[in-house]
C-alpha cells in the first residue's frame, strides 16, 4: 500500500509505506511489533539529522514533498506554504539554473551531487548553504525523488567576508591595501559596460626617507598616517584611495567626464601638501610626485596601467619632483633605463658579451712600452655601446661584478701569456672591484687563473682603488699579503680621488700609486694640480713606490713628469685602448721615443 503526498496543485506523488511511516510521521508506529528496534534507530537518526541540517524531499519536477522544521525555521516559512511548492522558487535568481540542474544531473545519473545555493526567506534575506542533491534510490529503481540536505553556511560566509575586508585593509592608516586595489582594478578592467573607463593616480612621497631616518619610523609612521587622512578628505563615489606600500599611495577615479577632471584631482592633490603636516607638535614639509594613467586609453591590462602611472611619477621625481605627469609613450625615465640595461647586462654576464681592450703603459726613462692596462667595453645590440661608468656600478650593485670580474681576469691573464709566448713580455694591469677583492675566495680564484692560464704572477698588476682599503683592514692586508707572496704587483688606481691616507702607504704592500687623470688633464695650467702631482710623485718615490700617470695627451705633459722623474706614463698621447689582435703590430710600428719627443 502506498500514500499520495500532495505534488503541485493537480497531481500526486506515491511514496512507500516504509518512506512515508518512518520520515514523514511524527513518532513511531508500534502496531506492528516487527523490527520495532531498528524502526527506533532509524527515526531517532533522522530526528539527529533534521536537528544538524535543514531537509526537503524533492521530486524530479522540483516540488516540495517534504520540508523539515529546520528547514521551515531557516526560511521563516510554515511546512504548508512549502509542500507542494516548487523549491526553484525559493532560491536567488542567480541560482536557480545551477539548482535545476543538480537536480536533473541527481536524477538521471542517480548519484549525489553538491553546489553552493543561496535560499531566500519570507523576508527576502538571503541564507547561503552548501546543498547536497542525493537521489531516493530503491532496489535499483529511481523514485522519483531528491533528498536534499542544507548546511547552513551563512555566517561563515558572512565571517570570510569579513576576513577578507581585514586582510584588504592597510593596518596602519586603515585604507584599502595593495591586494585590494588590484582586485578592484581588475574588477572594472573586466567590467563589459561602455564607461568603464577610469584613471589611475600613483603618487610618491619626496623626500619621506629623510624624515624616517632623521626622526626615527614612529614619527614616519605618524606622518603617513595624517597624510592617509587628509587624502581621505578627497573621497567620493567616483573615487577611492588606497595605500600602496612604504610611501606610496594609489588613486582610482572611475569614469571622469574628461582629463580636465583627473587634472584638476591631481592640482588638489598637490595642493594637499602646500601646508606642513604637524606630527608630534612638528611641522613638517614634503611633497608628493603624482603619475597618472588612464584605462583604456593608455592601457588595458593591469599590469600597464600601473606601470605606466609609475613610469609617469618617476618621470616627475627626475624632474624636480612636487608636479604630476600623464602617462605619455614617448617618456622613458632612468628608472625605466636602469631596469633595461639590467636585463641586457644580466644577459651580457651569462654569454660573456663583452670585450676587453688595452691601453699600453710607457716606462719614461726606457721609452718603451712595458704593460698594457685591460679595459672593459660594453656594446649590446639593443643599447649599442656603453660606458664603464654606467654599467660596472650597475654591475656591482646587483653582484654581477663577480662574474664579470672573473671573466675578466681569466681573459687579460690568457692575452698577456699569447704575448709572452711570441717575445712580448708585457705587464697587464686589470681593475679589480671592491666586492671582488672581499670576497674569501678572491686570493685561491688569482692563483687558479694563473696556474690555468700559464702566465708569470710577476707579469700580473692587481690596481685596486683606496676606499678598498678603508673597509676590514686587517683582512684587506691579509690579501695583499697573499698576493705579493705570489709575486703579483698591486697598484692603487685613481690615486687622490678617494679616501687618501699615509698611514695606509706606510703599512700596505703597495708597489705602485697611479696618478688619476683628473690632476693630469689640467697640469699645465692649474698651479694646484700642478703641486699634486708633484707631491705625489715625491712621496712615492720616498717610499719606494712607482708613479703612473693616466690620461697624458700632450707632450708637454711629458716633460712635466718628465722633469719630476715619472716613472711611466699612459694616455692618447701614444695610443688610444686598443682590440687586442692590434696590439704587437701597434708597438712594434709605433716607437714611443718618436711619439714622446
């Protein structure tokens, strides 16, 4: 025997006694004593059940059967306005698709199936669940209907967003952080509507490291803070303001009626910091440098629109600071070039890109030329040649100098044992950087280099700047040491541009001061370089020590050092810094008695 439920308004829907006796009914039936016992387990399991989750017996059409009180108490709806019901109805628009669906898939492949609905109650508010479709499966056979189980995930969800708002937040000014402006960014880059055009304002503090370091990071911290505050001033519905990092804030103006209005924001944000900012009874004075781009105009991806608004402010920065700038194409900023020439010199250190040329040295008394000093050259495809001065500081501050160093080392070492071995018994002198000189491994790395290239250490000349010496000095006297015990010459290049000191002369192994070409340039007529060098090569020939000097052009230079008993010389006088495979031509076709006279 089977009982009818109410399904729609005109048909019905058999279930079995067992079904209808057990889930249905409020208590259990007794009359019949068989398996009482289990009939007792199974109606208490399902009263656990309705008490921990909200249950409703669907059909395949997706009316209502059967709704438990939970389920009646979630939706504030009594159990007759719900049997009979099509439980589409009583989700969020947005939801009722996938719900159909569930269902359908439940049915026909008669497996369970979960999803994420959102179910409206009485009221219209919203009760987040995650639902789970089980199909009523009975000897193999369909009947027809869904058990549908709902895990009430509204105050979760309700907890996450709050998280989610917490983790958005900067804590120390309290305005959206990085994280936040990008999803809200990539939100209106992927919105379809026509107006979705908006500006982005990326501005930086001048001068806040000054501060920071001067009166310490509470009072930094205070600073950005007050001026959080007053951008905050600036807030509308069209615009939201959200600290980027450090001393960094960002802008996000969504649909301006023109570029005038971004100008006009980016004049009030200026005049902004027209006025001290009081902290800690302080006023303090900073400006702000602002970079503007705007989507889809110059950008339409994340990525490029914040670029660019960055490239737009450190193009201000450059500039003099306190002023903003669009996002044109044709800026470039030395930020920009920094980062390029990093990715090309990266790339140079790992193919070993580089040339080396050499510049001889002249012994002035012998008039011959006795050593070459091997010069780094730089020329890439895509930035063509660049100066030593750009790109070794480069290198060094981001630790390619190492490889680069290396290379080097090993290279003018195997050129100078190719001249030794035809008859040319020439000094190669080779620049060496302060970070590669530190390093534990610097004196075994030389030793290396000259066992594998074969050439004399007395032919090797390690020219090493003064500030060299100003740094772990016990240490740096341990590698001198070392070196000199190998029979390897040290020379101090630029000698008188750095930190001077005679107590390093007296205490270092030093065989020779190089002269830099700053006192030369202007010997013959500047009295004071004039007394420099000569007192230079006074006090190395007093202790003992060589003097070279760079950068001679003339031959009255010449006998400038000449007549203060120079050791030896080098400059264009004699020869520009030549490709090796012209060197031993050049020297032999070119006698320095003929050229110095």
């Amino acid at each position: 025997m089977k009982k009818n439920m109410k399904q729609g308004k005109n048909e019905s829907f058999p279930i079995p006694n067992w079904l209808s006796g057990l889930w249905l009914a409020e208590s259990v039936d007794h009359s019949d004593e068989t398996n009482h016992i289990y009939k007792d387990f199974l109606f208490t399991l399902k009263q656990v059940i309705e008490q921990t989750a909200l249950l409703l017996l669907v059909d395949r059409q997706g009316y209502i059967i059967y709704a438990s009180k939970e389920f009646c108490k979630a939706v504030n709806r009594k159990p007759e306005e719900l049997t009979g019901g099509d439980y589409l109805s009583l989700q969020h628009d947005s939801m009722k698709e996938p719900v159909r669906n569930g269902l359908e898939t439940a049915a026909e492949q008669r497996r369970k199936t979960s999803l994420e609905t959102t179910l409206l109650t009485k009221e219209g508010k919203p009760v987040i669940t995650q639902t789970y479709v089980i199909p009523l499966i009975n000897g193999g056979s369909y009947l027809n209907a869904n058990l549908v189980v709902h895990q009430d995930m509204t105050r979760l969800r309700q907890a996450e967003k709050v998280m989610k708002e917490i983790v958005s937040m900067d804590n120390l000014t309290a305005l959206p952080n990085r994280d936040k402006f990008e999803r809200d960014m990539k939100m209106l880059i992927d919105q379809p509507q026509m107006d979705s055009t908006f500006a982005v304002l990326f501005i930086d503090l001048d001068r806040f490291k000054y501060y920071n370091d001067t009166l310490g990071h509470f009072t930094g911290d205070k600073l950005i803070q007050v001026i959080a505050q007053s951008l905050v001033n600036l807030r509308n519905q069209q615009l939201e303001i959200y600290r980027y990092g450090g001393d960094e804030f960002t802008l996000i103006f969504r649909a301006p009626e023109s570029r005038r209005e971004v100008q006009q924001l980016a004049e009030d944000i200026l005049r902004i910091f027209k006025h001290p900012f009081v902290v800690s009874e302080k006023e303090l004075f900073i400006t702000a440098s602002v970079g503007i781009s705007v989507f889809p105009e110059t950008g339409k991806s994340y990525n490029d629109i914040v670029s660019q608004a960055e490239m737009a402010m450190h193009y201000v920065k450059e500039r003099g600071k306190d002023n903003f700038q669009f996002y044109q194409r044709y800026i470039r900023t030395e930020h920009d070039d920094k980062l390029l020439m990093e990715k090309r010199l990266r790339l140079a250190a790992e193919r070993n890109d580089f040339q080396l040329y050499y510049q001889p040295q002249i012994d002035l008394r012998e008039k011959k030329v006795i050593g070459m000093e091997a010069l780094l050259r730089w020329n890439d495809k895509e930035l063509g040649t660049i100066s030593p001065t750009k790109f070794i500081p480069l290198a060094e501050e981001t630790g390619l100098i190492i490889a680069i160093g290396d290379w080097v080392l090993e290279e003018a070492c195997a050129q100078a044992k190719a001249w030794f071995d035809q008859g040319h018994r020439l000094r190669i002198g080779i620049n060496i950087s302060p970070i590669q000189f530190q390093r534990p491994d610097f004196v075994n790395k030389v030793k290396h280099i000259l066992e594998k290239t074969g050439l004399p250490a007395s032919l090797l000349d390690l020219e090493i700047t003064e500030n060299v010496l100003l740094y772990n000095r016990e240490e740096c006297f341990k590698t001198l040491e070392r070196l000199k015990q190998c029979g390897i010459t040290i020379s101090i290049d630029d000698f008188g541009t750095g930190y001077s000191s005679l107590s390093y002369l007296r205490r270092f192994p030093i065989d020779t001061l190089k002269i830099d070409q700053s006192f030369i340039r202007e010997v013959l007529e500047n009295s004071n370089d004039q007394a420099i060098v000569t007192s230079i090569i006074q006090l190395a020939h007093n202790m003992n020590l060589r003097v070279i000097a760079e950068g001679v052009e003339t031959t009255a230079m010449v006998l400038f050092l000449n007549d203060r008993d120079c050791d030896e010389m080098q400059g264009y006088l004699y020869s520009k810094p030549l490709p090796a495979e012209v060197v031993t031509t050049f020297i032999q076709q070119t006698n320095p008695e003929e050229v110095l006279i």
